[in-house]
C-alpha cells in the first residue's frame, strides 16, 4: 500500500469505504471528491463498445423495457447512412462503434496477434467514448452449444480460451483501458442462471473450467474479474470465498480488483468477505446491508482495507491510462473487422473444389436467403453492438464478381416462422438457372442469448427447408451458415460446399464475398466439435439440470475430449477447417528423447505450402499421456500456431513444452502432478488429422499419498518418508531396527489385507495406539507436496507486470 492510498483509507469512514465499493448509477464507479477521487465509466461488451449515452450521460436507471431493447434487439439490424458518423440510435439506446466478430467466431482465427489488435481497436474506440474498463473478455467453456451466451465465448477448450484472452486483455490494456474477465466461473448455460447451482467434480473444475482463467491470469493480469451469476457446488459464486480467494488469490496470485456481474450479488457482507469487492451497479440495499455489517464489527477491518487498496489502485491505473481527446477512426476500425472476419470463417466443405469460384469464367449466379441482405452478424444481449457500419453480402458478392457475372437474387424465405411457395419456387428458378447458387442461412435470431437458451440445433426450419428444396435442382451449392454456436445439418449430403461465419461481425459480408471469390483463402478452424445430434453431445444427458442442480456428469470429457475417449466420430472435428492450398507437414524435431518433469522441451515443426495459392495453416500441438491411475482424456491440445505461407514455400513451427503441460489436477494431492512414462508429442491439422508425432520419455518424481489409519501398507511404501517415520514407531514398539523394521513393512505390504491400524495392531500384536498413528498421518498429510509449489512456480513466471 503506498502512503497515498494508505492516509487516504485511514481517513474514510465506513459509509465512504462502501460508497467506494459500490457502483455510482448503472456505468460509473462511484465519486468522492472530498478525497480526490473521480469516477471512471466503464461499459460492455466482448466484441464491441455498448456506450448508452441515456444511462451513462444522463444517469437514467436501467427500467424494464430498456433491458428487453437490449436483450431482444435484432442482432440483424443494419445501420442506416446518417448512422456512420455518430450519431444516437436506438440501438440498446447505444451509439454506433465497430462491431467486431464475436467471440465463437474471433476464436475461429486462432491468431492471437489478430486478436491482440482487435483489443487495441476497442482500446480507442472506449478512449473516444471516455471508457475506462470495458467488460470483456467472456471465456466460460461452451460445453453445451445450446449454451445462450456461447456465441460470446472462445471455445470448448480451456488452453485456446485462455490464450485468446490473453491477448484481447493485453491489446486492451496497452492502450490504457481495463479489461475485466468473465463470467468466473461455471456460468456455462444461461437457463436459471442466477440461482442453478453448477454442481462440478474438483478435477473438471481446476482442469477444464477454471484453467482457462488461470492461464488469461498469469498472461495478461486483467485488471478486474467479475464473478459470475450462478452457483458452484452449494454456494453463490459472488460470496464463494474458495473461488475468489483460496483459488483466485491465494493459489494464483491475482493482484487486481474482483467485481460482480450486474446485481449478481445476493448477499453484499457475505461477498466482500468471500473476496468480492466491487457492487455493481449501484443498489442502496446492498450498502445498507454492507454499513450495518460493518458497524456491528462482522467485517474486518482488514479485509475491508484490502478491497479499498484494490478499487483505490484499479482508479489509478484507469486515471494513468485515461487519453482524452481520443478520436476513434471507425472507417479504419471496419476494414480490421472485415480482416478479423475473413480469418476466421471456416470451410467446412468444398467437394470438388467448387470454391473459390472463378469471376472470369462465371456468367451467372444465383444468391438466395434473406441473410444476405440484412446479415445476421451477432447475438443478442448485454453485449450486443450498434454497428457504425454494416457490410451487405449481396452487394460484396456482386462487386467482388464483377459485372461479367449475371446475379441473380431471391428471398426463398421471406417468413422465418413458415414457407412461402412462391418465395420458394422462385428461389429454385434462378438456382436451377445459374451455374451456381450460394444460400445464406441462419438460426433463429433473437431466441437465445443473455438470459435465454436455445432450444434446439437447427437452423430455421424454414432455411432448411430452402437448402433442401436447392440442392434438389442445383448440384453446385453454397451454404453459408450464421449462426452462434454449432448447428445440425441434415442437408448436408447432398451440398457440396458449406461456409461457417458463425456471428462474424460488421465485416462479415465483405468477408465471405472474397472468400468465395478466392480474394481471401479461408483459414479457420473450429474452436469446438460440431456433432451429428444433440443427444451424442457430452452434456445432453444432465442438461439442464433439475431442481436447482446442474450436474456436470461429462466430468473433464468436455468436446473433443469426450469424442476421442468415445471413439465417437463428430459431424466436423475440434481444429478442423479447409483451405484452396494443401498444406505438409515435415520434419518433426524434439530438443530431446526424454526429460524430467522439471526440463523444458522444444518442438519444432516444418509445414510447406505444396498448393498454388498463398495460404494459412493453424498447426496443433496435442499431448497423448501414457497409462496413468486416474482417468485421462486421449490427448490435450498444449499449444498451437498460425502460419502465413506463400505458396511453395515452407514455415517452421515452434512450441516449447514445461510440465504444465505434462500435468494433470489430482484431487487426492490437491496438487497438478505429471505421470512418468511416454508421452506422445502429436502435429495436427485438426483433433483427428494427426499428421506426424513423436514420443518423449517423462520421468517425474511420484507424489506422496495421503494416508488414512485404514490405507493399506502399499500406499504407505509409497510415501518413503511416512513409512520411515512408521517404521521407527514400529521400532520403538519391538525389538527390530529401524531399517529392520522398514523392510519387514515392504516385504508384509503385497499380503496384508487389512488396514494400517489394524495391521500393527491386530496383526503385527503391537501396542501403538490410534492417537500415535495419527499424529504421523498428520504430520506427513499437512505437509504441502513439492508439485504444489512447482505449479505456483510455473505460473508465476508467466505473469506479465499489468500496464499502468
């Protein structure tokens, strides 16, 4: 605490501590100016800045039908001429800015440099607006695709989330604005979200669900983290103090400030305890409740200082990053968007390399769908964005084509909800007519987000319905799919050619023009496993949960993971994507044959372009772990690279392996451990394209068991410092040595049956009492393991000093 901050808090009150820790309004932190303290705004979203003028300029409350604006807006609606330029819409009552891809399509461009840049645009686009915290990045694994929010969040992969977020926070945060990463944790569906307690076994939770926030962490020390709305086994996560302070500070080192989701707080003194120091937004009960529990003496003094030292620091560096006069270049923030977009659109299929289509060659093509001409480019939510431009595909097809080209278009389906005959009948004229027919599709827009799930995988029935009736007259077809998260696709078949934009953004006509075009080469790949049904997805059987409960029964088989332990193949695999090039892959090196769970080991890799267009390729490091006592999944992704290769030329690819991730969490040590034995070092082009893989010997010191007076003599002869202290209570019972009586332990342990105590009691007929044991078990049981503080090691040298 610096003597600054120090006076400063020894000379509040207690009713000024808790204005400090409480919102000012809906946006703003509060303003104590008697102590020299200024407000700061701060503002969704993940993908764009959400700036309503209404409830930040004019402090008006958040009433009933502005949230159903936000939360029911059509994520379709197109930004009119006079929008450009800055001007108030009624969009979420929210000014226009760039809307960027979103989250389940950012991460499809698996570039993390990309997204680096796309934070830095956000950056100055909240400086403009005078924004000093945006709140973002969102990264809960989407383990369900009926998952509202999925849309918002990276993948199903907690290595490739937490990577991403990294780099979104620090693009952000150089530039001076604070990032606040969420939801944590386990807010993986929105269906009762505010009370379904997330019911989640101790080896998911650190492994899959939390893994990816300690990662983001230790990368990129956000300057806050907002606890989420549900929770996590039997107790609300804005007053769970082993998450937000055992967890969070204790184990990882978080040094920033913790704040709550909007009104996600249910018990202000019982949060601030458990480690929540921001109440946002502001909400009189709450203060009241924190004031009153404060003069009745329920709250240290100390933990109160410490969550002011926080809010008191988090001020200073929003203040030192402050740029007032910022002007946001949004006509050079949209072709960035449109760059985003094209990285991460996804082939999915391209049968006889119908794509890209040639402008010289084509005469005449068809476009169908009401999707290509008012784009569905995000969701709906908080998080929703007035885009301060808007591409429109149709128009992007026909410049991109040229006016060589014929184009055709047709609605095919006017109404969302029902067929239209003539609607459709027209659709297959022009398609039959043409050399070929692009479709664009999407799911329901506006029936899942924030608050709300989908129902179910399909797309508009009515849009599937079109595909099929297309495909029936025209045998070269594009689909091109917008949608949040994974969908069903029965037409499949008989469609030669699919496009997956998910929610790409303001830029996403562009994007998909130049793509089908052969302008940009598609390089994405997917971020989670699209399946052939939604009962084969891992979570279908304990979605969404009964009786307030939500059973996490998939444990750590979440997406790939569960495919691979099934031998189940999916409809597209995790890392999948096509691309107009061939990629090889070559030369498989490792910096050594074996290693020590303490060594570090280089991988390196060699990808050429054998194709004849430039292109770039997403290369994946997965490790396949040998034999191991507790349940693994057949490999984890443990890094990845994104390469720009001209065409007949080659990249090298280069990894660096330590033992996190040789490790895995076992709840017994409470600790990450590493197994010795083969590990699998395995190259891929997707979850199931293992192109080349070699395989390294692992040697890891075992970790001590935990012992119990009824565990057997095996597990103590692998606890050599218990059995040495055993062996000597033994000792002093009879008349062995110690090393005697060591070895007659060893030599008994494969045929005693029975239990430690009972062995030395009943069978061995020593006089050792329970207490005597027990104050060895104690001892030893206490002692943290080494593997405890290696893994505090390897994320400490991770961390980056946060930008002030």
């Amino acid at each position: 605490m610096t003597a600054n901050h120090q006076e400063l808090i020894a000379r509040m009150r207690p009713q000024d501590k808790v204005k400090l820790l409480s919102g000012q309004g809906l946006w703003r932190t509060a303003s104590l100016p008697e102590f020299g303290i200024r407000d700061f705004v701060m503002t969704d979203g993940t993908y764009g800045v959400r700036y309503s003028s209404a409830q930040i300029d004019q402090q008006e409350s958040w009433n009933i039908s502005d949230f159903l604006s936000v939360v029911q807006q059509d994520a379709g609606q197109q930004a009119t001429d006079s929008d450009k330029g800055g001007s108030e819409v009624l969009f979420g009552h929210s000014r226009p800015a760039t809307c960027f891809p979103n989250g389940s399509s950012l991460a499809c461009s698996w570039d993390v440099a990309l997204v680096e840049q796309m934070g830095r645009a956000l950056a100055i686009e909240c400086q403009s607006m005078g924004v000093g915290l945006l709140l973002g990045p969102g990264i809960n694994i989407r383990r369900t695709p009926l998952a509202g929010r999925g849309y918002e969040y990276y993948s199903e992969d907690p290595l490739l989330s937490g990577d991403l977020a990294a780099a979104l926070i620090n693009g952000l945060q150089q530039q001076g604005v604070g990032a606040s990463l969420k939801h944590f944790a386990c807010n993986n569906s929105e269906y009762m979200r505010t009370e379904m307690d997330s019911i989640v076994d101790e080896r998911a939770l650190h492994e899959i669900y939390l893994y990816g926030f300690q990662r983001a962490i230790a990368k990129a020390q956000p300057w806050t983290v907002m606890s989420s709305y549900n929770r996590l086994n039997g107790e609300q996560t804005s007053q769970h103090h082993w998450l937000l302070t055992r967890v969070l500070r204790e184990e990882w080192g978080y040094q920033g400030l913790v704040m709550s989701d909007w009104y996600g707080i249910k018990d202000r003194p019982a949060s601030l305890l458990a480690g929540n120091e921001l109440a946002m937004p502001e909400n009189a009960l709450d203060n009241a409740e924190l004031l009153a529990a404060i003069e009745q003496g329920r709250i240290p003094a100390a933990v109160l200082d410490q969550a002011c030292l926080h809010m008191l620091q988090l001020i200073d560096k929003v203040q030192a990053g402050c740029q007032p006069g910022t002007v946001a270049d949004f006509a050079s923030h949209h072709p960035l968007a449109r760059r985003i977009a094209a990285e991460s659109l996804v082939l999915l299929k391209n049968d006889q390399d119908l794509l890209p289509l040639n402008g010289q060659q084509l005469r005449r093509l068809a476009v169908i769908g009401k999707p290509a001409q008012q784009p569905v480019i995000q969701g709906s939510g908080c998080a929703t964005t007035q885009p301060w431009q808007q591409d429109c595909p149709l128009d992007e097809i026909r410049s991109q084509a040229g006016s060589g080209v014929q184009i055709d278009y047709a609605v095919g389906a006017p109404d969302d909800q029902h067929d239209d005959a003539a609607a459709l009948q027209q659709a297959c004229t022009i398609a039959a007519a043409a050399e070929v027919a692009v479709v664009f599709v999407s799911t329901p827009i506006g029936m899942d987000g924030e608050n709300g799930d989908r129902q179910h995988l399909g797309l508009l029935p009515s849009h599937d319905r079109l595909i099929s009736r297309l495909a029936a007259v025209q045998p070269k077809l594009v689909v091109v799919l917008c949608n949040g998260d994974a969908v069903l696709m029965p037409w499949l078949p008989q469609v030669p050619a699919v496009l997956e934009c998910f929610f790409a953004g303001q830029g996403m006509g562009h994007a998909v023009a130049a793509t089908l075009f052969g302008v940009n080469n598609p390089s994405g790949k997917l971020t989670t496993t699209l399946p052939n049904s939604l009962e084969e997805t891992p979570a279908y059987l304990h979605y969404p949960g009964e009786n307030g409960r939500h059973h996490y029964g998939e444990g750590l088989f979440v997406g790939y993971r569960y495919y691979d332990k099934r031998q189940l193949q999916p409809l597209f695999p995790f890392g999948f994507g096509l691309s107009y090039t061939r990629f090889d892959y070559r030369e498989l090196q490792l910096s050594s044959q074996d290693m020590t769970e303490h060594d570090t080991l280089t991988v390196s890799i060699e990808i050429h372009n054998s194709g004849e267009r430039d292109g770039k390729e997403i290369v994946q490091l997965y490790i396949a772990p040998p034999p191991s006592p507790l349940a693994r999944p057949p490999q984890a992704l443990r890094g990845f690279d994104k390469l720009d290769i001209p065409a007949g030329s080659s990249r090298h690819a280069h990894f660096t392996l330590q033992r996190e991730d040789f490790a895995y969490y076992d709840p017994a040590h409470g600790s990450w451990v590493v197994d010795s034995g083969p590990h699998e070092i395995r190259i891929a082009a997707s979850s199931r394209d293992i192109r080349l893989q070699a395989t390294v010997a692992v040697t890891a010191q075992p970790p001590y068991p935990r012992l119990k007076a009824d565990s057997s003599l095996v597990q103590l002869t692998r606890h050599p410092p218990m059995l040495q202290a055993v062996a000597e209570l033994v000792a002093s019972k009879c008349a062995l040595s110690v090393d005697d009586a060591r070895a007659k332990l060893i030599q008994m342990a494969p045929n005693m049956f029975g239990g430690l105590f009972i062995t030395l009691t009943a069978m061995l007929e020593l006089d050792i009492s329970r207490a005597e044991l027990q104050l060895i078990l104690d001892r030893f049981n206490s002692m943290p393991s080494c593997n405890q503080a290696r893994d505090v090691a390897v994320f400490s040298s991770q961390r980056q000093d946060p930008v002030t």
